[in-house]
C-alpha cells in the first residue's frame, strides 16, 4: 500500500514538471489565464462562434476575440455565443470546449498533460452551479480543480489584507455579476452577489437609444458606448459620441449623437441597484471591522468599476473613501494567479 501510495506521490510530482499550473478568472465578459511562473498570459473574450450542421453537437468555428468579432455578424448557420450568462455557466458544452481551447492555447508544449487549476467564481453561487465549473473543466482535461470565491481573490489582487482580523472591502464590478463583500480573517464576513454588472448595463444603453431616438445598436456598440462616455455622476465637462445602428422606422442605417448626460439616465438603474448593494453590505458588517473599513475605505475592480465617476459617488452615498484598484481588470487574476504561486500559504482561501 505505502509503495503505491508512493508510486502515486512520484507520478504527480512528475505530472507538475510537464504540465502548468493554471489560474483562470472565467469571466461573462472575458476569460483570463495566468500561468505558474509567468504571469498572465491569455485575455480573450467568453465567446464561442458554432456552427450548426444539424447533427446535434455543434461544431467550433472560432474562439475568444475572432468569435467575439463574429457578435451580431454571422450568416445563419453560424452563431456566437457567450457561454458564460451572470458569472455562472449558461451553456455547459461550449463552455468546456472554451475551457479546453484556452487551456490547450497557453500549454501548447504540452497539453496532452493534463495541468492543475484554480478557477474563480462568483461568491454565492449555487452548489448545482459550482459542480458545472468543476466539471466543465475537469472535461477540459486538467489534473486537479480548486475553486476561490471572486471577491476573495480580487481583494487579494488588490493587495488587500485578507488573512489579518481587519475589515477590508471589495466591489468587484464584472461582465455579469457584481461581488460586494466584507472580508477578515481570510474569510467573507458578509457578502452580497448581484446579478447586475456590465452586461446589464450594456443592454440599459440599448434600450434606452431604442426608446429615445428609435435607434437599434448591438452589443459591442453599446459597450464602447458606455466605456467612453458612461458615467454615474455629472462630469465637469459633458461629453458626447456618434453612433450609429438601424432606424426602427425606416429600417435603414442611420447616425446619431448620444450624450453623457443621457447614458447617465441610462444606467441610473444599475448604478442604483449596486450602489444599494453596497449599502445593504455595509449595514449587515460587524461594528468593529465597519471602524476598519471607516479607515481604509471600500476599493473598485473589475471592468465595471471604471465607469466614469462611480467612485465618486458611491462615496457620496456612503460617506466613505472609495479607490480604485491599481489594475481594476486584472484584480481577480492578479488574485487568483497569486493564490496559485503561494497555494500552501492561501490554501485556507480555496473552496
């Protein structure tokens, strides 16, 4: 028993000298990949263009950002999807492929070896929804799967204390989900998930031109909208962008100019709802770790978190410093990558 116990001991050993270990933020939005030892190495939008032959398993055209310049593009046999739908898998076949392709990408020496990973995931999910990660990727082929909550690692990432007994906290605005939480003792105190985020923005600026200027616009236009003139509070100089998109009307192309102040109007709602869940967060933290956080202020990561403004008004709201995290897109995996370079050290952190 001990020689194969040993046996099996030598023949993982030597699995971790062939394979990489990998850390991955699987994001609604995008996916990322930091590798042992070298860092980030793959940032690639959660999309997968497939074709339909009719056969029932779809056949993968593209992933990442050819299938993401597929969006709202594609003849009617090719379709792309976005796998990941509010932080958890939303189609569980695409999203193992989409697994297997990013893992093979960045393991090209070796990706008949199968590597060891750590996946983030939102805080909150269900159990039915975590068991979907695990096997999503353990069909993808790795080794082993360890699971960290997003908030935890983004804290981490942000450079967070989290394993002191001092209140720390993180909002971690992504594609689908927004993670507020309270952290201490290398544990979430209290947390809130809500399923309000980048996407739910996105399809807020496209309502908000359909209704108001009888304009449709797709997704990607409705994002590079809102990164370059969204904001959650009024700026000292209004700001404004072409667009263009499909008269409802005439149905034919048209142009039109889309204010700040009117992108505002748009996302008032889901700024509303996050700026609540920060609040509601705030009110269920023990009164000791809220002196912590009256002290060291509430810190913002993710894609969301760089809306024009936002910091300034969730601290109006609260009546607390608000700061940016120094690379708010790459909190998570930044958090995550370093969990996976310090496992034993961070091991307390994993699910």
């Amino acid at each position: 028993m001990r020689n194969e116990q040993g046996t099996f001991v030598v023949w993982n050993k030597m699995l971790g000298l062939f394979s990489a270990d990998l850390a991955i933020d699987l994001g609604t939005a995008n996916t990322l990949v930091h590798v042992r030892g070298k860092g980030v190495v793959l940032n690639e939008p959660s999309v997968v263009a497939i074709v339909k032959n009719g056969s029932g398993t779809p056949k993968v055209l593209a992933v990442g950002r050819e299938a993401k310049e597929m969006l709202g593009k594609t003849p009617g046999n090719i379709v792309a999807i976005r796998p990941m739908r509010d932080g958890v898998i939303a189609d569980f076949t695409i999203t193992e492929q989409m697994i297997r392709h990013f893992i093979q990408k960045v393991n090209q020496r070796s990706y008949f070896i199968k590597s060891r990973v750590l996946i983030s995931i939102p805080a909150g999910i269900t159990s039915i929804e975590m068991k979907a990660v695990r096997e999503a990727a353990e069909g993808a082929g790795v080794r082993e799967v360890y699971l960290i909550e997003q908030p935890m690692a983004a804290a981490v990432g942000a450079g967070l204390p989290v394993q002191d007994a001092r209140g720390s906290m993180i909002v971690d605005i992504g594609g689908g989900t927004t993670d507020v939480a309270v952290i201490s003792l290398g544990g979430l105190v209290c947390f809130q998930t809500l399923r309000v985020a980048g996407d739910k923005m996105d399809e807020a600026i496209i309502n908000y031109i359909r209704k108001k200027h009888n304009i449709l616009v797709g997704e990607r236009t409705a994002e590079i909208i809102k990164m370059k003139i969204g904001s959650a509070h009024s700026l000292e100089e209004e700001l404004d962008l072409e667009v263009k998109g499909r008269d409802l009307i005439t149905g034919v192309p048209r142009s039109i100019n889309v204010t700040s102040v009117e992108i505002r109007e748009a996302l008032q709602d889901c700024i509303r709802a996050i700026v609540g869940a920060v609040k509601a967060t705030l009110e269920k933290t023990p009164p000791e770790l809220s002196a912590d956080i009256i002290d060291r202020g509430i810190v913002l990561c993710g894609g969301g978190s760089q809306i024009a403004a936002l910091d300034v008004l969730l601290s109006e709201e609260c009546g607390l410093p608000v700061f940016l995290a120094e690379n708010p897109l790459h909190a998570v995996v930044d958090g995550v990558g370093k969990v996976l370079e310090e496992l034993d050290t961070y091991k307390n952190l994993l699910i």
